[in-house]
C-alpha cells in the first residue's frame, strides 16, 4: 500500500476552519503545494465557495493547475444569509460557527471523504489530509482511511503555545481572572513570564468562566491536534525560536514554513513556469475589493499614509468608530481607512448619518473604501504605519512589508499578537482595551514622527529575517522542502 503511494504523485486534501482569515493562509498553502507539483483538492464550505468565486481571483490562480480542484460541503446557512451573520456580537457568531461545525459541517465533510467521491478521481484517492487545527475531527477521518493527517494551526506559535498551557493556566490560578487584574503578570506561560499580562491572553480566557464553551472548545482541539502525523505552522524560526522547542515536545514533526505570503510570491518568481502567467496579488476574498484605493495612494507622499483595516470579524462599536475617527483627523496625517459593510454596529437610522460625517470630514486627506487589497496596500511606498488588529495574516503581511503597525486587537489570537509587536519584536506600539481619540492622535504621531527612526530599525530588521527566511537558504524555504519530502514518503 505504502509503495503505491510513494510512486505516485500524492493527492492532498485541504480543509480550513471557515474563516476569512483560515481560508486565506490555507489557500496559499493550496497553491505553494499545487506550483511543487503536488494534486490538491480545497473544501470549501457552500457559501465560502460561492463568495471566493464572486469576488476573489481563485479562478485564475488556480486554472493553471491540472492536479488542483475544489469540493464543496454543507455549511448550514441559508443561501441568502451573508457571511458576517450580520450585526450578531462576536460571541453569537463563534457561537453559531461552533455549532454549525458540529452538527452539519463535520458529517459533511466526513460523507465527502467516506463516499465514493474520489475512487474514480483521475488523479488518485485522497492520500494525505491538511487540516485546520481547530477541526481535528479531519484527524479522525484521516486515521479512519488509514492515511496521514496535517494538522496546520493558522495562529501565531506564541498564541498556540498559550493554549497548550491552559491546564498551567488555571492550576496557578491565572485564570480565570477579574476584570481589576488585567495588568498583573502571568506567570505560567514559560518564555513568557516577564512580560506576558492578563490582557495579553487569547481574548477567549476572558471568559468568567474556565468551563465556557468556547474556551473549552480551543483547549480540546488544541490538545486532540497531537494525533497528526505532522503539523505546519505559518510562522519562521527567527521570529519565534524561544517559543518552538516547547511545540515541539508536543509536535515532534513540526514544519514552520511561513511567512507564507512570502513563500508564495517567492516560489512564483522562481518557477517559469508559473511566474509569467499567475496574478500578483493572491486574493482569495470573501469581499469585493475596492481598487481605486492604490490610485489614491499613487497621489500620496511616500511613507505619508496611515492604512487603516481590522480584518474581516471584528465589529466596532459606534463610540470606538468616533474615537478611531477623531484621533485620524486629529493627528493631521493622510489615511486609508478599510471599513468593512457591516463591521459598525449601529442603531436604526444611524448609517446615513455616520456615512455622510466620514465622507465630508474624511475628503481632503482621507479615502474609505469597503475593503482593499491589502498586500498591495501595504506594500506602497505611501503607506507609514498600519492601524490593525493583529490577526496573524495582517501581522504577517507587515511583518514582511516593513511598516510598523499600531494595535487594537479584537479577539482570538490578536491580544497576544499585539503584545509581541510592541514588546518583544519591538515593531509597533499597541492600544489594547484604551482605545479613545487622544491615544490614537498621540500613537500615530510618535510613530510617524519621533519615534519613527527607533520603530524602522527593528521593523526593517523583521522584514529583512522574514525575507531571508523563504529564500533558497532560508528555514521556512528548507522546511518546506522537508514538507513536500515528508508528503511524497508518506502519501
């Protein structure tokens, strides 16, 4: 059985939580695997599928590729339900999420691989299954078929370090924890213990208590991931070596491969093959982009532009979209504002109104569109300074662009993120839970300003590793070459 395999090329199924940011990074691991010759197939959940199409470039990527295809399987949302679940708080939308993964999309997905659906496939059963690393049930399915299983964790390897911790967490007591504690120090998150805050914790240890459904739900999987026969993690040796041995008595075969944007663009550029007739950009959106923002910052002067975005969950409340607003115009400098249709909460009859303020106030030195593409955006020479949210995508991307980045993490991954950025990478300055108009004046314009000198030498120094790690001597370039040859072997 195991010759086979090993004489043909291997068929690789990939399966992402079904999530802006989890479909993105999975997706460019689809094609760096399609572009070394490996046949992939992506699932998608219906209404992920149907948005992609619509509005990413997925078509034209991927047309290129004999071995690639995508499959579809049940979400559990109707057809005309749009993908934020509209104006739902974030807790509800993890919530439904959880539950559809549970009931409809877990069955779905394991009828797709139980069934006859790939006997016939021209391009061999599936042999090795990528899964997302909250959705071990893949594993399952995987052991089930007898087949090995990658576990991929979208998330930063500080972040999934923490959850690997959790059972430290709650012995010493550090969680759960009152809301007067936010600024004492944890202490049981070794490599941590010097810096590491109540507030820096993933944003789900928040939870007042330790048996919440959702905190439960990121330790099991966390835990249940070791039953991969590998793991990836979307991230490089230099950035988070103290962190990756400890991973590794868990993970023994771990492959950091990222930043994987980077990866992508530079195995495009060495492929001949490939590099003349792919897109640039590597846009896998669930929204329509707006591209007259990069006509805009063709106007603007160099390093002149504050880009402002906070991904593709996070809601924002009236107020903070009034203090963010304020501290823009305040602080005098050009911006580029991402705002997402439905990211602001508002009342009834509310819309109208905040729209028609933004756009007067925001004319002369400001542009807003919906959404942008924002790799490009980041790599314009106009842009100074990212106002983000930390998710692990958006920090990568700066990371390797070389723009310093101002944090207000939402949720997730982003709160542990952001403390990284501002004190350990030493490339950016962070705004966790003190969001009001005066901070995002003062911050913007010390990193614009007199702190810019400072903040460039650490961020370039970044950018410089995270570039030199996905060249042809690179660790995320060797690792990925460990990868393929780990798929080949054992597919």
């Amino acid at each position: 059985m195991a010759e086979t395999r090993s004489s043909a090329t291997p068929h690789v199924l990939i399966f992402p939580f079904p999530a802006q940011g989890h479909v993105n990074s999975m997706l460019k691991l689809a094609e760096i695997l399609s572009i070394s010759g490996i046949n992939v197939t992506f699932v998608n959940t219906q209404q992920n599928q149907s948005r992609q199409l619509s509005f990413g470039n997925v078509q034209s990527r991927f047309n290129k590729f004999p071995g690639f295809c995508f499959e579809t399987i049940q979400d559990g949302l109707p057809d005309n339900q749009h993908h934020s679940a509209g104006f739902r708080s974030f807790q509800d939308v993890v919530e439904d999420m959880f539950n559809r993964v549970k009931n409809v999309i877990t069955p779905s997905f394991r009828e797709l691989l139980i069934s006859n659906r790939f006997k016939s496939d021209a391009r061999g059963p599936v042999s090795c299954i990528i899964t997302d690393g909250v959705a071990s049930f893949a594993i399952d399915v995987a052991e089930e078929l007898g087949i090995p299983s990658i576990s991929f964790r979208t998330i930063s390897a500080c972040c999934t370090w923490i959850y690997f911790c959790t059972s430290k967490l709650v012995e010493s007591g550090d969680v759960p924890f009152k809301d007067e504690d936010m600024d004492r120090l944890v202490r049981s998150v070794p490599e941590m213990e010097s810096f590491l805050r109540c507030r820096d914790l993933p944003s789900l240890y928040r939870a007042k208590e330790i048996s919440h459904p959702n905190l439960d739900f990121v330790r099991t999987e966390t835990l249940h991931s070791v039953r991969a026969t590998a793991h990836i993690l979307n991230t490089f040796d230099d950035l988070e070596a103290p962190i990756l041995p400890h991973l590794r008595s868990y993970w023994p075969n771990l492959y950091t491969v990222g930043p994987l944007n980077a990866l992508l663009n530079a195995l495009r550029s060495s492929t001949t093959d490939f590099s003349a007739s792919l897109p640039v950009s590597s846009n896998a959106s669930l929204y329509a982009e707006d591209r007259s923002c990069m006509t805009w910052l063709d106007k603007q002067p160099e390093k002149s532009v504050v880009y402002v975005s906070f991904g593709s969950v996070a809601m924002v409340s009236q107020e903070q979209w009034f203090e963010i607003w304020y501290g823009l115009v305040n602080c005098s400098y050009r911006f580029l504002w991402v705002r997402r249709p439905e990211s602001l909460l508002l009342e009834d009859g509310e819309e109208n109104r905040i729209q028609a303020e933004l756009i007067e106030a925001t004319k002369e030195r400001g542009y807003t569109v919906d959404w942008a593409p924002q790799e490009e955006v980041l790599n314009h020479p106009a842009v100074g300074v990212f106002l983000t949210h930390n998710g692990w995508n958006s920090t990568l991307e700066c990371m390797v662009a070389g723009v310093p980045m101002l944090c207000w993490p939402h949720l997730a991954d982003q709160q542990i993120n952001s403390r990284y950025v501002s004190e350990v990478w030493k490339i950016g300055m962070d705004i966790k839970d003190n969001l009001n108009r005066s901070t995002v004046e003062k911050l913007i314009r010390e990193i614009m300003g007199e702190k810019r000198e400072e903040l460039m030498k650490s961020t370039e120094k970044v950018a410089q590793m995270a570039r030199k790690s996905v060249s042809s001597d690179g660790s995320s370039y060797r690792n990925f070459e460990a990868l393929l040859e780990f798929i080949r072997k054992s597919c």
